[in-house]
C-alpha cells in the first residue's frame, strides 16, 4: 500500500522540477505536458502493478452509412442555439452512462444539473451517435447538442493557415519531449507506447489552434456564466477547452463522475500546481464530490466542493430499500482493470457454490462491457449470470444480498442499502475503501466461508455515511451556483 502511494509521489516529483513544462507547442505556448499526463502516468502505474486495460476502444464506423447521423448533428449545432446562457456541459469523452426515466434516456453523471436552470444546454461527443443503438430520445432532447459541427465551422468560418515554419518547430519539441521522457527511469515504455504518445501529440499539435479558435467563437456567442467538463482533470482534449474558456474568464466546473483516491494520477497534482498560477490555467476552477471524505482524498489546487450524489439521492426518493431478500443473490461487480481476477474469483465461487443455492450475477463495468473475450467464459456456468448493460446499477444493488467487488463506487452506493460489502483484500481496496466499510478476504475460499456461515455479528453496518455522501444535492448544488458563480433562482 504504502509502496504505490511512494510511487505515485516519486511519478509527481517529475512535475515538480518543472522541466517538464518547458516543451510547449508554438501556439500560444502551449505545455504539451497536459495533454499526455494522464496517459504517461497511469501507464507507468498499470506497467508497475500489471494492470489490464481498463476501458474498451470503439473503433468508428464508416461515416457515410450514417446520412441521418450527420444530418441529426447538423441540426443540433450549438451555433446556431442564439440565446446567452448560464451553463454548458460539455462530454468529450465517449463515456455515457444513460438510464431510462419515463420512457426517455437520462444521463445519470450530469442531466440532473441541467433541471432548474433554463438557460443550460449539453454539448456531446459525436461519435456517441455512431454506437448509439437506443432508439429512445433524451429527456433533455431540446438543450442536447453535438460536438463535431464545431469542428466543421472551422472550415466552414475560418481561413486554415497552415505554418509549415512552426509545424517543424513543433516536431522538434515533440521529439526532444519523448527524448526527455525516455531519460527518466520510471518511464520505461515499449517503442510502441511511445510512438502512440508521439502520433498522439502530432494530432494534439495539427488541432491545437482551430479547436480553441473555435470554442473561443462558441463561448463568446453564448456568454456562458460557466461550463462543466466531464473528467477535466484528465487533461488531453479537455485542456483547450479549459484553457479558452478561462482566457474568457468563464469559470470552469468538473463533477465527480466515480470513486477515486490518494493514488488516482488524474486527481492528484505535485505542490508545484499550488504555486504556479499559469499552470492552474489548465485546470477546473472547482471539483463538485459527493462528501468531504472524498475531499480529503485528493491533491488539487483549486476548490472541491462536497454537494452530494444527484443519482443515488434521487433513486432512494423513488425506490423502496430491499433489506432482508434471503435469495442469496450475490452480485460481483467487476474493474475493468483488474479484469482476470474477477473471472477466476467468479469461476472459483461458482464451483465452491454449486450445490449451495446461490445465484452469481456478473456486472462488468461499464468501460469493460466490450472486453467480451475476457469474461465469456462464465456463461458456461448455470448458476452464473452476466448482467445487460442497460440494467440499472442501483437495481442490481438492491436486489443483492451480497456485493463482492473491490474498489468500485459501487461500495458507496451501496451504504445506503445495508448491503453485506465483501471486498478482495489487496492494496487498492486499502486505499479506496475505508476499513470501517465491508469485509475483507484474500481469496475465493475466505469468501466461501462466510456466505455458507454468514455469521450477521460479524457485518458491521455503516449507518452514518454522510461523510461519504451528502444528501439535499439540489439544495448544496443551487448554493454552489449562487454564491460561487452567481446564477440566481
């Protein structure tokens, strides 16, 4: 445990002595640094624990079997929304966790921040359309549109002044970066990885000046009071947004989107961040958490602010609680990280359970759904069910006796519940997981054990969680927006 803290606090070390920041791209003297953090970091740290992949990657499809696609985003160009707002949200990522809501979809990590405020619209990745498979329309269909047209007014709007002069500056910066990269002892990458960082930043560096010109057009039209950026702290893409709008003096919001810890790189920054103004630039101005406890786990240098979890809180208003099932219904939530260990835990279990009456549900995660090669090997297990996609999360919580996973946010999701939580004893499940909550065990036969004795004195139920997640979320959130970035109601 103490050894991945150590590690990630050597990996910060590199940022401290600021060489680092000294590769910058010619436009607007750009650190190039923010763009790959993420990916060199968590890399270094997958490379060091023998992590999995964690999230599938689509690969698009053919444009143009997708007439009714291009012409749908079209018509949701937000140039053409004339309005002066108070708040965008912006989803770049290809990440959506929809649920329905009155037969509509309902996207669980933002929509709820869109209610009450009139003058708000939600701005997404294109490329969601091109999987999209729901023919169901989004609640907030009126305020939703997509990002590609924004690329498209570049062209359309814009001279494209391509500097041939600067292009080969840049490539130079970009070699004497990875050079720089590759001198340091924890970055001890394959060709390979480095020449995806290398291709990575090329196209980072051809984008890098129309992308921003062309949010700076965006955000001077609409004049919004703020935006929200889905996984800001992740850097790459998002940094043109951020460093634009804050250019503006937009103020710059991100949401807690899942669980994370003193050893997430995206939410933990060297000291050199809280002194250094012109680095904050490429930051959010403020993180919005689910409780305090989540405040403390992280190093940022600007504001969290605890307002609670909109989908957790909402669902509990909805749905009566399930306590006492008795149907031995055991869910198993799986990290796509850790991807193997759930699948052999869940054929192990499986075995140890087959004559016992236990039912074993499967929940990959949802970044881990496509990696079908690496669990389909439990269908051949008749006790042994692997959970849909669109099955509500907090549904399969709450028809569980049992929650197995290991450091998932699932685990604090499910406190409200009184759930029995059995976590996979290792280093992350120490520094993710509170002791107070759930049981721990090292292997399939500890786990055994207990289901077959399931001894109740032994549980120690958390009843005071709020320190973990607070609840009035709309009252904490209207208060945040009021006193902090001055949006009336």
């Amino acid at each position: 445990m103490i050894e991945t803290e150590n590690f990630l606090d050597n990996l910060l070390e590199i940022e401290n002595n600021q060489e680092i920041f000294n590769f910058r791209f010619s436009y607007n003297n750009f650190p190039i640094w923010f763009l790959v953090r993420w990916d060199i970091l968590f890399k270094s740290i997958s490379q060091k624990k023998n992590l999995e992949k964690p999230h599938y990657t689509n690969k698009l499809p053919v444009l143009n079997t997708h007439f009714s696609i291009i012409t749908d985003s079209l018509r949701k160009n937000p140039f053409i929304y004339k309005q002066n707002i108070d708040l965008i949200i912006f989803n770049l990522s290809n990440s959506f966790r929809e649920i329905k809501k009155d037969n509509l979809l309902f996207n669980k990590e933002y929509d709820y921040f869109l209610e009450d405020i009139d003058s708000s619209i939600l701005i997404e990745n294109f490329h969601k359309k091109l999987f999209e498979e729901n023919s169901l329309k989004r609640l907030y269909e009126n305020k939703l549109f997509y990002n590609n047209i924004i690329f498209l007014e570049k062209f359309l709007n814009f001279n494209f002044d391509f500097n041939l002069v600067n292009f080969f500056k840049d490539y130079k910066i970009i070699k004497a970066f990875i050079k720089f990269l590759k001198s340091k002892k924890e970055f001890d990458f394959s060709e390979d990885f480095y020449n995806k960082i290398f291709h990575s930043l090329i196209k980072y560096r051809n984008k890098i000046e129309f992308t921003s010109s062309v949010y700076k057009k965006l955000l001077i039209s609409l004049k919004p009071k703020c935006i929200m950026v889905r996984a800001a702290c992740y850097g790459g893409q998002n940094t043109f947004l951020i460093k634009t709008a804050k250019d503006l003096n937009i103020k710059v919001i991100e949401f807690q989107h899942g669980a994370f810890s003193k050893i997430h790189p995206a939410y933990n920054y060297g000291q050199v961040f809280f002194n250094n103004k012109e680095y904050q630039q490429y930051l959010p101005d403020y993180l919005l958490t689910y409780g305090e406890y989540w405040n403390q786990q992280i190093k940022l240098p600007f504001k969290k602010i605890s307002i609670g979890n909109p989908y957790l809180e909402e669902y509990l208003k909805e749905t009566i609680k399930i306590k006492e099932l008795k149907s031995n219904k055991i869910l198993i939530i799986s990290q796509g990280s850790h991807s193997s260990d759930f699948v052999n835990l869940t054929l192990e279990l499986s075995e140890k359970l087959k004559d016992k009456n236990f039912e074993i549900l499967f929940r990959p995660h949802p970044g881990e759904i496509n990696f079908k090669d690496r669990y389909k090997i439990l269908l051949n297990n008749s006790n042994i069910s692997i959970c849909k996609e669109e099955q509500n999360i907090l549904d399969l919580i709450n028809s569980a006796d049992y929650l197995i996973t290991m450091y998932s946010t699932s685990v604090f999701e499910a406190l409200p519940f009184n759930k029995k939580i059995i976590l996979i004893d290792n280093e992350y499940s120490k520094f993710y997981i509170p002791e107070e909550i759930g049981l721990r065990f090292k292997n399939s036969q500890e786990i055994f054990e207990f289901l077959i004795k399931d001894n109740k004195n032994i549980y120690n139920e958390i009843n005071d969680f709020k320190d973990y997640l607070k609840i009035n979320w709309k009252e904490n959130y209207k208060k945040f927006l009021t006193e902090e970035i001055g949006i009336s109601f």
